[in-house]
C-alpha cells in the first residue's frame, strides 16, 4: 500500500506498508507496524482516517499512532485498496466500556446538546505529593449503552470495578461498591473523530 503526500498518483510518495512494516521515506527509515498503527481491536491495527476527500476515492490516515516519528499523514488511493475501513461511529459504540481519552474533556451531562455538565464527582484520593498531601485523580469507567449522532447514552461507574472482582474492589477502596449513575456524554468531536477510547485487549 502506498501512502502519498497529496491525494493524487503524481504526488510524492511519502510511505509505503509492506506486510509488516512501514518504509517511511522523509526519515529514510522501516518501522515494524506496532509501532505507528492504531490497535482498535485485539492483535488488530489499522490507520486512523483524518479525512475523505469529496470524491471519496482519498482517504487521508495518520500513520504516527505513537510518536515513533514525528508527525506523519498521506493519502491512500481507497478504490485500489482491499483494507476493511470502518468509522469510529460504528466501533466505539460496539464496546463494552470506554475512557475519555484526554482529562479536559471529561463531562457529562443529563441529555444530548445539553450546555451544563453534571457535576458529579469522579476524582478519588490516589497517591502522595511531596509535601504530603493526597493527590486527585480520574476514576471512573463508562458502559456505552446508545447513540444519539455524535452523542452516547452512557452508565458511569466510579471508582472503576472494570476487570476487578468484588473481593479485589473492596480491597482496594474500601467499599462494598462503586456509584453508578446515568449520563450522556459527546463521544465525537465535530469532525467525527474519538474524544473516548477503549481497551482493545479488554482486561
């Protein structure tokens, strides 16, 4: 699979995919796939899609998922390609539980386009800071259970008890159970892309 700067077969060719690697030109240099594919399912990798172009024969993916090397996008010619492509419309609402993948944008909120968020309060005490003092951080799991366009009904567990078993919770924070509550949060940004993300080898 070629991988151009430009979606057009004359532009320069800034990757190529051979069966287990990527030769990316600019660097001169093969990377083993892991290394700047995006695994989505279990032992399952692929190029997260930035764009279509309008003819939709262009697909335009990211092929730095880890910050292997640097900044890195191109264009796949999709009518000459025989790879699945798959929206995260469609993937993220097929899974069990998800995250947000960036903190800032932890909310939920009570009903689609609402424009205040709950406030419940998912920080529990984790960890030391040098002065002493407890710290503050995320915890919490959410259980996708419908859509709603780029919005997702969701029940939010706090703490997570995700891959704990109820002796292994209670041990660890010191209650019998975690506060559920139902929500809806926005799961896509405006260009379609995951604000949440999941664990594609489960626990």
């Amino acid at each position: 699979m070629v991988i151009y700067s430009q979606p057009d077969l004359t532009s320069d060719t800034v990757a190529v995919w051979r069966s287990t690697y990527i030769y990316v030109r600019q660097s001169d240099t093969s990377f083993w796939f892991g290394e700047v594919m995006a695994e989505y399912a279990y032992e399952t990798v692929g190029f997260p899609i930035l764009e279509i172009s309008p003819d939709s024969n262009w697909i335009r993916v990211a092929f730095n998922c880890h910050d292997s090397i640097g900044s890195s996008d191109g264009w796949i010619l999709r009518r000459r390609s025989r790879e699945i492509f798959e929206l995260w419309a469609d993937i993220i609402p097929r899974q069990g539980a998800v995250y947000f993948i960036d903190d800032e944008d932890v909310r939920f909120y009570d009903s689609p386009e609402s424009d205040s968020a709950l406030t419940e309060a998912l920080r529990i005490e984790y960890g030391y800071r040098s002065d002493g003092t407890r710290t503050l951080e995320w915890n919490y799991i959410i259980y996708p259970q419908s859509v709603q366009g780029k919005w997702m009904e969701v029940i939010v567990e706090t703490p997570s008890a995700y891959c704990l078993s109820p002796k292994e919770f209670k041990l660890y924070y010191g209650i019998d159970e975690p506060k559920r509550f139902h929500a809806w949060i926005r799961y896509l940004d405006d260009t379609g892309r995951p604000l949440v993300y999941y664990f594609p080898r489960g626990c």
